[in-house]
C-alpha cells in the first residue's frame, strides 16, 4: 500500500509543480516528485506476493557447479 501511495504523491507532486514559478525550483520540484513515484514502484514490484518481482527477489539459489 505504501508503494502505491508513493506512486500517486510523486505524480501528484511532478503534475502539480508547473504552478511553481520560478525555473530552478520547478525543475527541482518535478525531479523529487519522478524520484519519489520511482521508489514507490520499486517497492511495488518487490511486493512478496505480487506477481512482477524484480530479478534477484527471493532466497538465492546456489548450484554445485
């Protein structure tokens, strides 16, 4: 749930920073709204019981070679 609701902040952030005037803090704005809404899609896909997982997710498997 966490995950999910990171995604909708940062998107919210990143659409609502056009009304920020100036260049450099809209810049910068936008840029923590596309990170946030990135971590909350990483944590999304490392859900346990989702069925997209990301590669490596899970107990490693070791092989005799």
């Amino acid at each position: 749930m966490a995950g999910w609701a990171l995604i909708v902040l940062g998107l919210a952030v990143f659409v609502l920073a056009v009304r920020i005037g100036g260049r450099g803090a809209r810049g910068a704005t936008q840029g923590a709204g596309v990170l946030v809404a990135a971590i909350g899609a990483i944590l999304v896909l490392r859900r346990p019981g989702s069925s997209l997982h990301l590669p490596g997710y899970g107990p490693r498997q070791w092989r005799q070679p």
